[in-house]
C-alpha cells in the first residue's frame, strides 16, 4: 500500500478525523498516481513500444498486436505492484452509467498447482463480457449475446479504489458482433474524428498544411445536492427515484442569496477534499468547488480536457461524489430537479475546438487571418446550431430535465446563442460586408478584408443563455446533471462538422477564396441570426419572441426524442459515420423505453408512498383530532372546538381528494402497462395521464404536509431535507 492510501481502516479514519490521512500530501504528488499515464508509460515502456503507441493515441493509427501485448504486460506489473489483482474493461452502456465486470489477473496452468499472473494484449485489446442485459434498442438479440469491448487507448486506464482494493479500469467502448455502437464512448469517438476532419479541411484553406487532426475539448461542471444520509433513507422517493415526489416549500430556501458561493459547511468541506484527493489520484483536474444557489447545492468544475477524457471523468466524478458522500453519512442527489420550487441541478458542457499543440481555434485571433479563420468556426457553430437546434436540445432531455428547462433558474427550453455584444457587433459587420471595399493592410495572404479586426475578451455577461459563447469556447448549459456528456458532445461535434464540411465544400471550389469567403459568412450570419439572443432567456418575453422568430421550444423529452429520428439528422450522422440509422433508431427506443420506466418508477413509488405512509398517517391525524372533538364534547369544554372541527374538515377533505387522484393514478400506470406494445404510444401517454395524475396526487399531498402535525407526517420534509447537512 503506498503512502496515498488512507490508513488502514480509513473508512472510519476519515470520518472521524476529517480526512487527516490527507492532510500531508502534497497535490502534485498525489495527481495522477493512479493513472497509467504518458509519464509511466515513458518510464515502463520500451522507447520503440511507447513510440507505437504515443502514435496511435495522438495520431489515431492502428494499433499493432505486439504492441499491446507489451503495454498490457507493463500495465499489469504496474497495477500489481499497487496491490491490484484484477482488472476490468470498464465501458459505457446505453443505460447512462458505467459498467464493470471483474477479471483476476491469475492463472494456473493446467496441471500444475502454482499460480501466476497473466494479462495479455489480447485481454487488453478485446473483451466479450456477456453484457446481454443492457439496453440495446434491438441492436442485439439476447440470443446473439455477444457484445465487445475494445480498449480505448486515448483514454488512460486507472486503478479505481474501494474498501476491498484497487482494480486496473481499461476503458473500453463496447460494440456488438456486427460492430454496432452499444455504448456512448464509440460515436463520439466517431464524432470526434468527423469534426476533425472537417476542421482540417478548413486550416487548409487558410494556409496551414501541417495540422493533421484536431480534437475536442470539453470541461463539464457538475452540479449536485448533498443531504443527511439518515433523512434520504427514510424518503423512499429518494430511496427509488432520485428526487422528491412530495414536499411543501420551505419558508426560507434561495431568497436571500445566501448559500451561493457561501462559507462550506465542516461537513460539506471535508467531503469535498476527500472527493478532490480521490478525483486527483485517478488524474481528474478538479479545481473549483463551491456552494450553489439552492441550500444544499454545490458544484465542482474539472479543467477541461479532451472530450473523450472528459466523459470519462465526468462518469468518475458522479460515481465517487456518491461513493464518498455517503462515506461521509450524506448522500449526493444528482437528479436534475431533486426538489420542487427550488433550483435544479446542470452540467455546464464547455466546448471548444483544439490543435492537438493546444491552440484553440475558438480563439479570436491576434491578426486578420487567425480572426477570419475563428469567424469560420464561430458561424459554423451558429450555423449547426440553428440548422439542427432540435437535435441539440434532443441531445439535453431526460425525464428529469423536464422538470428543470424553462423552471426558473434554468436555461429555458428554447436553443438560443449568446455571443455578447462585441461578437454581435462584429457579426453585423460580417453580415454587412461592410469593409468589402477596404484595402487589405497587413502582408497575410490569407486575410480578408472584407471581414473585422477585432480581439474579444468579452466575458459571459449572460447566466440565462442555453448556448452562450464565453471568449474562447462555448458553453452548452442544459446537459443533465445526471446524464453521460457523450450524447451532447457527440451531437456537437456531428453537427459542427456538417456545417464546416458545407463551407468547405464551396470554398474549396472558390476561384476567389477573400469574396467566397466573405459571401459565405455573410449569409450565414443572414440566414441564422434568429438563433442569436442576447436577453433575458428566462422571461415570458422570450418565449413569445422566439415564436415570432420561428425557433422551436419543446418542453418535454417525449417530443423531443423524436429529433434524433428526423431524415435530416439521420443523414447527417450516417454522412459522418457517427450513427448508422440503424444506431439511431435503437438510442430513440431505448430513451423513450426509459423516459417510461423513470415515470413508472416514480409512480410506483408514489403510489406506495400514499397508501403505505402519507394516507395512514393523515387517517392517524384526522383520528387524534376527532377523538379531542369527542373529549371536548364530553367534558362540555366546547372551547377549541370549532378550530378543531375546521382542521378536521381540511384534513378529511383533502384526504379523500387525495385518495381519489391515487386512484385515478393508479388507473392511468394500469392502462400506461397495456400500452406496453407501442412505446411511442406508450411515452406519449405516460406524459399526458400518468405524469399530470402525479402532479395531481402530490398536490393534494402537499396541502395535506401542510394540515398535519410534523410528529404525525411519516417522511423527512424539505426543511429537514435542505438543511439536514
Ligand atoms: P464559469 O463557467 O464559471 O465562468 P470558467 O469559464 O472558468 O467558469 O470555466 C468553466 C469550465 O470551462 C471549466 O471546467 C474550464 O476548464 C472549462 N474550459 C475552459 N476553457 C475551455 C476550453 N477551451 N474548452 C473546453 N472547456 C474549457
Ligand atoms: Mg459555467
């Protein structure tokens, strides 16, 4: 066990002492020690082997087999010598969470008595786990069970730790026998050589000819909740589906502004330098922490890396804030809109286009020709944006996202762009043409005169755009908390590449590339600016607005799913070799079989919550009530009888109000079941009757959270939820 281990026994350890075994380590010391990174490849490898595969990583060439029998050779040494005895192909199913199966480095030969350890290339390039039970749209027959995953070399393999020890994680993205994306990591793989190639095709065309590939950089910050363990596990809600089907607004939660980047709480604070020591020591940045709007809410922000890594990360980060959280007696709520009334929870995706040097070509340049070249990418972006704003915000939705986009804090559910005002100013010009007639002033041959100078630093002014653009990247606000970034990134990247591959291909035909160019961006700015807005996206104004401007605004997911199904997006995906229709079709059915089985669940657990807890405990309320009335009836103190027969006539009213929304909402899951045959028929009704009997139900729950006394009401309420920490 090396010196980051917490001590023997840590778990308590760190409870009780609030992370002491971390207090004299030093950061740099501890990053990436559980990373099979470039640096302990460089150091393990042999020069020719590292080389082989520094080249693959960077370049994106074929892997030789000899190659990877040495890797996985050094790789298996490296984790032994952590004290690790397996290892697993760690992959990213449609079901939005990770997935593991464990295999021990042992091997006894046949015969023999002894045990070695063994981990070939062959372990490490292909891995069958079986995995028939995942959802796979029909991509997979059960009986043809055999799902792969292949090693994804561009993302370094870690030793992922719990109580029992430490494992080797090799990500892997898992395809089926036909070669059939089964997970999220392949297509945006996929995504990210389609952008790159579309961008290389424009660095041409301005002149560079060295760059061979780009990639994707993305930082995606997490929103979370933090509450008492005790008091989540007493609220079967929580328990089953991650958020509060009932509760009653608190008399104080986010008005005074006070918990947003507010002092920690001890508690909150140890949690979060236990969770920023583990996240270093499997090589995530983490580098800001702090408190968010709504009391109990936090946020932690990476730094950005490449797209691929990114995704893995961000899976890491959700897993261990869970993991480490509850090490700490709370549990980390990562639903979208854990609590009504109060402010949801996001994931901020920052996206940028990057050499792999690390220049970013979302950059504003230093001189016309790099501006010229940014305003190629910038109105790219635009240009996908609006072309397929469906698609992106199909790419945001989940049935718990609905609860949050066009709530109050949220981005609304209309795509839109901020730029700021400078870049606004600049693409009027652009649009304009105004400077077509100036003479060119510098030697750059590239340059287009016709196109602004200009440096931005124009900071992010505007918290209520969904797509904003924050001086050198954009930032892409309504993922969900709780989802993977692969399926946003992946649409993103897809996107772009059509619309740069559209102005690639006129301008790589152009006689004159400075007026091709000009006319190119000009119309785009022309055909696309209804997009760009930079409001108050949260206002009523908006909506009626961007109506007028004909954007789309769809407000649940059940609609908009069916983007991912549009000819027009099919087209794109296959063009780019991201999604075979096939692949699209399968993603559509297994996001709407899901938007059902949440809504289900939920009700389910509703249902049960009713009968089970919140019914018996308003009979028990009403009961004690009537029995006073009785008493005082009896001893003829007729004093509080009238305040006690009105609470019992409120209580008692509500309660069959209650009762009979139960049953309607029982009635609704029953005929959502004989639906079972057509999910499309199916999702839509869930959304229509089972979701509206729901808020129906709760209502009169609240109501009733509020006529009963607290020692009858059977569940923890949100002042005891936010304010448990
Ligand atoms: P905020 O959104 O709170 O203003 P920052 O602008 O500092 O915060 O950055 C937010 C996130 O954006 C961080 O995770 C950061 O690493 C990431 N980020 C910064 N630059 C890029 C980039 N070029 N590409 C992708 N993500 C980036
Ligand atoms: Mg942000």
């Amino acid at each position: 066990m090396d010196k980051f281990e917490p001590k023997p026994g840590g778990r308590v350890d760190i409870m009780s002492e609030t992370c002491d075994c971390y207090h004299d380590l030093d950061l740099r010391e501890i990053f990436g020690c559980h990373v099979f990174n470039d640096s302990v490849m460089r150091e393990r490898l042999p020069r020719e082997t590292y080389k082989a595969l520094h080249r693959t990583i960077q370049e994106g060439t074929h892997l030789e087999t000899e190659v990877a029998a040495v890797v996985a050779h050094a790789m298996k040494e490296w984790a032994m010598e952590h004290g690790a005895t397996h290892y697993t192909h760690w992959f990213q199913p449609l079901n939005g969470f990770t997935a593991e199966k464990h295999d021990s480095f042992l091997n006894v030969p046949f015969g023999g008595d002894k045990a070695i350890a063994e981990f070939s290339g062959k372990e490490l390039i292909k891995g069958e786990p079986d995995a028939s039970s995942f959802p796979s749209g029909g991509l997979r027959a059960t009986f043809e069970a055999r799902g792969y995953t292949a090693w994804d070399c561009t993302s370094p393999a870690f030793l992922k730790q719990d109580s029992s020890g430490l494992t080797l994680c090799i990500p892997t993205a898992f395809c089926s026998y036909n070669g059939e994306a089964l997970d999220k990591k392949t297509p945006l793989l996929r995504s990210v050589e389609a952008i790159s190639k579309q961008v290389v095709r424009i660095l041409r065309l301005f002149g560079d000819t060295e760059t061979k590939r780009v990639t994707v950089t993305c930082g995606a910050e997490q929103e979370y909740f933090l509450v008492d363990k005790e008091m989540f596990k007493k609220r079967p809600d929580l328990v089953f589906t991650g958020r509060t089907l009932f509760g009653c607004k608190p008399p104080k939660t986010q008005e005074m502004d006070d918990h947003y980047f507010g002092t920690l709480k001890e508690r909150v604070s140890a949690f979060m330098k236990e969770l920023d020591y583990e996240l270093w020591k499997v090589g995530v940045t983490a580098k800001t922490k702090h408190n968010e709007v709504a009391p109990a809410q936090h946020e932690l922000a990476p730094i950005f890396c490449t797209v691929n890594i990114a995704t893995d990360h961000n899976q890491i980060t959700m897993e261990l804030m869970k993991k480490i959280a509850d090490r700490h007696g709370m549990a980390c709520l990562l639903h979208e809109k854990p609590f009504a009334g109060i402010n949801g929870s996001g994931k901020h995706n920052n996206w940028s286009i990057n050499k792999l040097d690390g220049a970013n070509l979302l950059n504003p340049g230093k001189t016309p020709r790099e501006n010229a070249q940014f305003l190629v990418f910038l109105c790219a972006v635009i240009k996908a944006i609006d072309e397929n704003a469906e698609l992106i915000r199909a790419s945001a939705a989940n049935a718990g996202n609905d609860y949050r986009l066009g709530a109050q804090e949220a981005p609304p559910a209309i795509i839109s762009i901020f730029l700021g005002e400078e870049l606004a100013e600049v693409l009027d010009e652009v649009e304009k043409g105004i400077r077509r007639d100036m003479n060119f002033r510098g030697k750059l041959d590239f340059g287009v005169p016709t196109l602004p100078e200009f440096q931005t630093d124009s900071t992010d002014r505007n918290r209520t755009s969904p797509f904003a653009f924050t001086g050198n990247k954009f930032e892409f606000r309504m993922v969900p908390s709780s989802a993977s970034v692969a399926g946003p990134n992946t649409v993103l990247n897809t996107v772009v590449a059509e619309a740069l591959c559209q102005i690639a291909d006129e301008l790589e035909q152009a006689k004159d590339f400075k007026t091709a160019l000009s006319d190119i961006l000009s119309k785009i700015v022309k055909e696309h600016k209804r997009i760009i807005f930079d409001g108050n996206g949260y206002g009523e104004e908006w909506v009626k607005e961007a109506a007028r401007r004909g954007l789309p605004n769809i407000n649940n997911s059940v609609d908009s799913y069916r983007a991912f199904i549009y000819e027009k997006s099919i087209r794109i995906f296959e063009k780019h070799h991201v999604y075979s229709s096939t692949e699209l079709n399968a993603r559509y059915e297994i996001k709407m079989e899901k938007y059902i089985k949440i809504n289900t669940i939920e009700s389910h657990t509703m249902l049960e919550m009713c009968q089970k807890q919140i019914i018996p405990a308003c009979m028990r309320y009403a009961d004690a009530v009537a029995q006073t009335i009785l008493h005082l009836k009896e001893t003829g103190l007729a004093l509080d009888m009238q305040t006690n027969e009105e609470v019992l006539r409120c209580v008692t009213s509500n309660l069959s109000k209650l009762n009979r929304n139960v049953k309607k909402l029982e009635k609704a899951v029953e005929k959502s079941e004989t639906l079972e045959e057509d999910f499309v028929a199916q999702a839509k009704f869930v959304r229509d009757s089972v979701v509206t009997a729901m808020q129906e139900v709760r209502k009169y729950a609240d109501i009733l959270e509020m006529s009963v006394g607290k020692d009858y009401w059977p569940i923890p309420t949100y002042s005891d939820l936010i304010y448990s920490v």
